[in-house]
C-alpha cells in the first residue's frame, strides 16, 4: 500500500497532496507479447503496415484523370516529412507543374466562429452547380504549434464533401508554419492538375497565417461577425489590408440590421487604407452562409477582381511574384535548418547565449562569430573530420 492507502499498482509522486487521489497517479502497464510470426508473414498480413511506395508514372496519371485516390495519395507524398519522399515529390511537382495554375486560388480567413467553413461549403455549393470544380485545402497554425486544430477536420462540410467535383483536404498537421504552408502550395499544385478550377484555401485569423494564405492565393477574402470586436481588431492587425474583399456574415434574422450598419462602417474607413491589389477597390459586403443570402454576389465580385486583374496584368504577376517568395522563403528556412542541424553550431549557439546574457559579448559579434564557425565548418550538417 502506498501513502494514500491504494493498491502498490499505483504510483504516487511524494510531492502528492494528500486529498489529490488518483490524479498525480502512474500506472505500470506490461508491454505487448511481441508477434511471434515472422517478418515475412507480417509483411503478407492485410493488417500489417507496408512501406508505402509511389509509382510516380501512375500518380501523376491518377492524378490527371482526377482519380481522388490517387490525388489523395499524391498529396500524402507531397506531405511526407521522410527525407526519402522528398525528390520523389519534388520529382512529382514537376511533372504537374505544366497542367497547373488554371484556376482561382481564393484564401479565406476570419476568427473561429466567423463561419469561415459554412460559408465555404455554402459558395463550393453553388459553384459546383455551375459546373465548377472545387477544392478546399486549411492553413491551421493551431495544427502546427500545439498539434490541436483550431479548424477541426474538413467533415464538418459534409455536403460539399459528398459532392464529385469537390476535394476537401484537412491542414496537413506537422512542422513549422513555413513547412505547412510549403505542403499547401504544393497540393494547389496538384489539385489544379486534377482539374480544380476553384481552390479555397481557408485559415484561421490568428498569427502569421494569414500572411502565409495571403502569399499564395490569388484574392484574399476576410470573413468577420458583428459584436465581437473583430473590425477593429483587424484594422489593427493590418488583416483588412490583406484583404480584396470583407465579408460581414450571418446578415440573417436578428443580426441582419448590425451586419449591414457593420459593413457601412468598414466601407467608410476603406477609402483611407492602401488597396493592396492595384486596380481594385476594396470593399466590404453582407452574406449569410446559412442561408445563402448574397453568396452569389460574393462570386461575381471574386469574378469581377479576376477579369480586372488579368486585363491590367496583376494576376499573372502576383503569381510570378509569389514563386519568387517562395523560393526566398525556402532558402531562408533551409538555410536556418541547416545551421542549426550543425552539431559544433548547436553547441556554440548555446554557449554564446550565455556568453550575451553575462555581457561579454554582443548579439551582433556573436552573430558574427557563429556564421563565421558555419563557414569553417563546410556548411555540412556535421562536424567536419
Ligand atoms: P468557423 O469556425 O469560422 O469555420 O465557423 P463555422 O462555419 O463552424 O460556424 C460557426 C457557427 O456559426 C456554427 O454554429 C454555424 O452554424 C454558425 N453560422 C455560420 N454561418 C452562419 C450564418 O450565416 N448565419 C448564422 N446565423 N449562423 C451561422
């Protein structure tokens, strides 16, 4: 028995308080009888897990007849962090490269709550009906920094999901925001060669995400709610000036009048905030995702910014733009893991923290210093010999 009486099964930390029961409490558990059968046969067992293997030729044939399988299993390769996935999906960005890009890529964001995933089954809805094809892909950086999820699976739009020509793919859950978002574009990528000719790609109003979202979509929508602040808030955040186009919802019943006194006040402080798209004016309007009011107009603005931003060349050159960001975003992040998978920098970086924090040297000497040990060390991974 141990000090709260229960059975020795039961570990209690001594730090217990004495009313706290089981609640500090460990338990030894026997491990698992190890599968006598052999390697072979567990291998053969439908219930094993097999390597995974790609066939590049097949994916990207699957992929291009919009088989959603093989596009699923395309974008579990571009998601993979396995170093030996990664030429094979670069590889396989490659050969879709070619069939991409025909498509709107819309970002949406907006607070938990805003409706952002209502509304999006609501306008994939009716896109759909207009012989569109529509895929949904998430930007959660909930996902990314403590494993929860702020916009919870993709299920929860199970009418869009149920439809053919819709293609509904959760956050992929690991890594920095950066490695996230770099999964992201790679499945537009992919989604667009499967023919999606409508990409949402939904975020969460909090942190750099939206920045993220915003450096790879084409227009960029702000989904907000009367009463909880939120117009203020974004002002600023600065979200609104990310923003083509503010969408004040749940403009339904009660809420109806607030909604729209709401987007008569953001359409007044507009004019003052620098557009980010030249050539378009940003402007707020009313929907209500529930009940479909002004989704329509929604989609003709979002169609009206295309037809302007490729008559004035803004469209092709954003794109251009953000290949080019992200490659200096992937030099900037590779660069970074470089230096600190360097066992020598690992160590030094500690000790000139401490060196810092004691006065003996400055952030920028050490800076220096540090950069200077990469250079000797060969840039490698590993200490050179
Ligand atoms: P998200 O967290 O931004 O994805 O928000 P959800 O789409 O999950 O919606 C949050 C809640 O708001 C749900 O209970 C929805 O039913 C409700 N909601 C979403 N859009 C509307 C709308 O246009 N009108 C009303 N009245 N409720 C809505």
């Amino acid at each position: 028995m141990n000090k709260t009486g229960r059975k020795k099964s039961f570990r209690l930390p001594e730090w217990t308080p004495d009313q706290a029961g089981k609640a500090f409490a460990s338990r030894i558990v026997s491990g698992k009888t190890a599968d006598k059968r052999k390697k072979t046969d567990l291998h053969k067992s439908p219930a094993a897990k097999t390597p995974v293997s790609y066939n590049l030729d097949d994916l990207m044939k699957g992929v291009l007849a919009n088989d959603r399988t093989v596009l699923s299993k395309a974008i579990t390769l571009l998601e993979s962090n396995a170093p030996k996935h990664f030429l094979p999906a670069q590889e396989l960005v490659k050969k879709l490269l070619p069939y991409s890009g025909n498509s709107v890529r819309i970002g949406v964001t907006g607070v938990p709550g805003a409706g952002k995933s209502t509304f999006i089954e609501a306008l994939g809805l009716l896109l759909i009906r207009q012989n569109h094809k529509v895929a949904v892909l998430a930007i959660d950086p909930s996902s990314s920094i403590s494993k929860g999820s702020i916009l919870g699976d993709k299920t929860r739009m199970e009418n869009l999901a149920r439809m053919e020509n819709s293609f509904i793919r959760p956050s992929p859950a690991s890594g920095i925001l950066g490695g996230v978002a770099r999964k992201t574009r790679e499945t537009i990528i992919a989604c667009e060669a499967a023919g999606y000719d409508v990409i949402l790609v939904e975020t969460v109003g909090v942190g750099q995400s939206e920045i993220t979202v915003r450096s790879m979509v084409d227009f960029f929508l702000l989904l907000q709610i009367t009463g909880a602040g939120d117009e203020l808030q974004d002002i600023k955040k600065g979200v609104i000036e990310l923003a083509d186009l503010i969408v004040i919802n749940k403009a339904d019943g009660d809420n109806l009048q607030k909604a729209e006194a709401a987007k008569a006040e953001i359409n007044q402080i507009l004019p003052y905030l620098q557009p980010l798209t030249e050539g378009w004016k940003t402007v707020a309007l009313t929907c209500s995702a529930l009940t479909g009011y002004n989704i329509q107009l929604i989609w003709d603005k979002i169609n009206e910014f295309v037809r302007i931003t490729k008559n004035n060349g803004i469209f092709p050159q954003r794109r251009k733009q953000q290949q080019l960001e992200w490659l200096d975003t992937l030099l900037k992040e590779e660069l970074h893991n470089l230096f600190f998978s360097n066992s020598v920098i690992n160590q030094n970086y500690e000790a000139y923290k401490q060196k810092i924090l004691a006065g003996e040297t400055t952030p920028v000497l050490a800076a220096a210093d540090l950069i200077e040990l990469f250079i000797e060390q060969g840039f490698s991974k590993h200490k050179k010999v």
